[in-house]
C-alpha cells in the first residue's frame, strides 16, 4: 500500500502563516527501529498499523518518507521561560510534518528529536530515547485518564548516539495533537507588530479549536475567552489527578487545551503543594501548588498579545480582557470542585460550605501525614464499602478517624469514586525503572507499563506493585527539560 492511499498531510498552517513556518527537512536516520507504536491512535488517524509497522511506515515516522505534497516546516514561536521573554524560540528539534483529517478533526502530525532546525541555537537537534519513551508512556496516561494531551504515536530508535551527560541511544517522536499553536505563537505574532499575521494566526485558530468564537460580537475576545475556559478545566484536571507539569512556559501552553510537552513532568506521590520535581526550577515557579496561578499568569501573557484585535483603543482592549481573565478563576474552581466531589463520591445537593470545608481538612490531613495521593483516594472507596484497614494504614491518628467518619456519614458511593480514582498511573519509581531497562535494551518492562496505565480505573490482580507508592528508598525525584 502507498502512502498516498492511505493517508494525506496538508499543509495548512504553512499556507496560512508562512512567516511562522520554515520548510524544513528531518535529518536521516540509517538504522531507524520502531521502539513503540500506539496502534489504535495510528487506526483513527486512518492508516494501516501493521504497514505503519513496516519499512515504508517506520521512514515516515521519522520523517525520511512522506506523502506527495507534503510541507514540514519548523514552526516559529516566543515564550516566557521561567518568566523571561525569549522573542524567538521555536522548533529546536522538532517539525510539524502536516495536518490529517477534516472538519472538526484536524489533528498536527509532528517529529520530537528530528534534527537540529533553524532556531536549534546551541542545541543538537536531537532527543536521546529514555525522555520520547517517557512522553509516550505519560501522555497515554492522560489520554486513559481522560486528560486532554498531545498524544504520541510512535517512538523510533535511530540508532545514533546522543550526547547528554553520558552517550545515550538516539530517538525520534511522533506526536500527535489538535495543533501546536501556543500562547507563545501570539507571543510572536505580536512582536513582529505585523498585526495582520496576528490576525490570521487568530482566525487560524479561531477555525480549529473555537469556531463559535467566529460567531461572537468581538470574535477574538471570544477565542481568548475560550483558551481561558480550555486551560482553566485542564489545570484543574491536572491538579485532581496529581500532575506536576513542571515547566509551564507560555511557549508550553496550548490554545487547544490540550497538556504539551512531557518534559520534566511526574506524578506527585505524597499530596504536597510544595512538589517540585524539575531539576532546574529552584525556586519552585511550577511546584504542584502553583499551576492554577501559573496558568493564570500566562493567560495574561496570552491577552497582552491579542490585545491589538480586541479592541483599537488600547484602554477598552485591556478593560475587556481583564474581564475575560476573570473567567479562569471562576470556571478553574467550577472544575475543580466538582471533582473533588466526585473524587470524593459525594451526593448531589450538599451545601458547598460544607463539602469545601471536608475538602480542606482532607488536604490537610493528606499534607501533613504525606499520604500517597493516588492511593488516598481509592482507600477512602475501600471504607465506604466498610474495609476500614487501607485507610488506617495510609491516614492514621484521631483526627483522620473523625474525619473519615464525618465524610461516611454523607453516604458517599465508592463505585463512582472508583470511576474517576485511578488505581495505576506512571508512578516516577516505576517510570524510571522501564526507561532504564529501555535504554539498556530491554523494551518488556516499558511495554508493560504502557499496558497498566492505558486501563487506570480498574484494578487488577497480579498489577499489586502497579498501584503502590514508591519505596522509602527510592528518595528524592528530580526530572530534567530539553533531553
Ligand atoms: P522545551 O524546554 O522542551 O519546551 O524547549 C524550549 C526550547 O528549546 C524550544 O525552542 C525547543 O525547540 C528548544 N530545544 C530543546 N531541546 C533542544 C535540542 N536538543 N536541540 C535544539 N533545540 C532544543
Ligand atoms: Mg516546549
């Protein structure tokens, strides 16, 4: 079967905004050798996984094989990092190879690892294949854990060695997601003052991700108003479950709302709004804790640069935009507590005083006992269903029984707490330990684990170790960017 046959890459965003878009080609790969494959992602995108298997589909994973008419471009964008404005990013290491699909499905297919591009600056271009399979295995988590993310398809060993602190096997990625447009790409836009390529960006993604926003009064407005809404229900879901993004620069923050770039990313163990995990965020600007204001932050980063389509005089624009910005906050605690709610198995028509005041005291509890979050929750399930012991081991002491007892007395319903307290996610012991075992050759440990994760609600027997925290021993976790 040809490519062709199978499936077409467009290339729309290198059309609408070539000044953001640098064609560009993936550096060969001699000995490319397909590591992993999600093989249900590859069927909805419309191709044929055992070809994508093959020789021919395992040079398009890499970028070396692509359909007639393809364009894959570098894409331009700026960002915040740490704070600081950086006016030219961009895709380092990375393409944007083309969009399938139509309509309402247009999805980004992209390469992670392919080589150095234009705006590589002092970096090699390269990915090393512990970091792509630990974004494979993560972001399939999300995906299961009904998170939206990018999604990965396919991890390619290219048999290149790169240079970290040590030599380590070369990979490539292949990603997939509903764009890669970010706050940073209006970031840019913005500061080439070039305000028609800012307003063809919006409309871009106006078309993509809100197209009711082409409908409203003031349609940019709207489409800020809906990444505020996009990012505000998905940090609150990253909080319920746990997750520490770690480097939530403006240039990592989607329009789409979708979770990008699986970095320095992990899941907290012991409930701690202090969590840090990345190794260069000293001063714990993206700890557990602070996500909701980061995001929030950026958000505002996101509206500075729109504010030239909002409105032509500078002091409405700003006026309706913090307005708009107002939105986060609201709909962030909309989600957030209804979550919590359900993570909690709560009936409906309790008084909102109420179920935040026994939210409060839970976090307290889970702090300072340094209670294994994930666990907590499917404990608490246990005792609704009158097995108190899980309970007594992960929260013991008085005040813990009074408040289990507090929460028993409002009926709560363990079996939908189970449907939204995972049982397995990519715990970092777990994590580290199959990326090891990549590295050195042996894939069985990291396909296992993508096999756990992809079902997170039920639990299995024989999955025992799956589920639980990490040993005392395993110590401090530090995860690391850009590798
Ligand atoms: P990240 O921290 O992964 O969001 O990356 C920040 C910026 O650094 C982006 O512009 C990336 O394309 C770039 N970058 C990260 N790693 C590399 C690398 N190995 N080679 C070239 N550029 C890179
Ligand atoms: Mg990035």
């Amino acid at each position: 079967m040809s490519i062709a046959a199978t499936v077409t890459l467009d290339n729309r965003f290198a059309r609408d905004l070539a000044e953001m878009a640098v064609p560009w080609q993936a550096e060969e790969v001699a000995e490319p050798r397909l590591l992993a494959l999600d093989a249900t992602l590859a069927a909805e995108l419309g191709f044929d996984p055992d070809w994508l298997r093959g020789p021919d589909g395992v040079r398009l994973l890499v970028g070396a094989a692509l359909p007639d008419g393809a364009t894959p471009v570098a894409q331009a964008y700026a960002g915040h990092q740490f704070g600081g404005f950086s006016p030219r990013l961009g895709d380092g290491r990375a393409l944007l190879l083309g969009e399938i699909g139509t309509g309402g499905q247009v999805r980004d297919l992209h390469l992670k690892g392919s080589g150095r591009t234009p705006f590589a600056r002092g970096g090699d271009g390269l990915a090393a294949v512990g970091p792509m399979l630990r974004e494979y295995v993560v972001s399939r988590a999300m995906h299961a854990l009904g998170i939206p993310t990018t999604r990965a398809l396919a991890v390619v060993a290219t048999g290149r060695p790169v240079r970290r602190e040590t030599l380590l096997p070369g990979a490539v990625l292949a990603r997939v997601a509903s764009s890669h447009l970010r706050v940073g790409s209006f970031q840019y836009a913005n500061v080439t003052g070039d305000v028609d390529l800012l307003r063809r960006l919006a409309d871009h993604a106006i078309a993509r991700h809100h197209p009711t926003a082409a409908g409203a009064d003031r349609p940019y407005l709207a489409l800020f108003e809906a990444v505020v809404d996009a990012q505000a229900s998905l940090v609150a879901q990253w909080m319920l479950a746990g997750f520490v993004h770690g480097v939530m620069n403006t240039d990592n923050m989607t329009i789409s709302g979708e979770t990008i770039d699986y970095g320095p990313c992990a899941f907290m163990d012991a409930y701690d709004p202090a969590t840090v995990y990345s190794s260069i965020d000293h001063g714990g600007r993206y700890a557990y804790g602070n996500q909701p204001v980061v995001a929030e932050w950026n958000l505002a980063r996101l509206a500075e640069a729109l504010l030239p389509l909002i409105d032509g005089e500078q002091e409405r624009a700003i006026e309706l935009a913090t307005d708009a910005l107002h939105g986060f906050r609201r709909r962030y605690d909309d989600v957030w507590s209804a979550g919590m709610r359900t993570k909690l198995g709560l009936p409906a028509g309790l008084d909102d005083e109420v179920v935040a005041a026994l939210v409060k005291d839970l976090l307290t509890l889970l702090e300072s006992g340094r209670v294994d979050h994930t666990s907590a929750y499917r404990a608490l399930a246990a005792a609704a269903r009158g097995d108190a012991e899980p309970v007594h081991r992960l929260l013991p002491g008085p005040l813990a029984g009074a408040w289990t007892q507090r929460w028993l007395a409002l009926a709560p319903d363990a079996d939908a707490m189970d449907r939204v307290n995972p049982v397995y996610i990519p715990r970092n012991h777990l994590v580290e330990e199959a990326l090891a075992a990549a590295t050195d050759g042996d894939l069985a440990p990291f396909t296992r684990l993508v096999d756990v994760v992809s079902d997170p609600y039920t639990e299995r027997p024989g999955l025992e170790r799956y589920a639980a925290p990490a040993p005392a021993d395993f110590g401090a976790y530090q995860t690391f960017c850009g590798t």
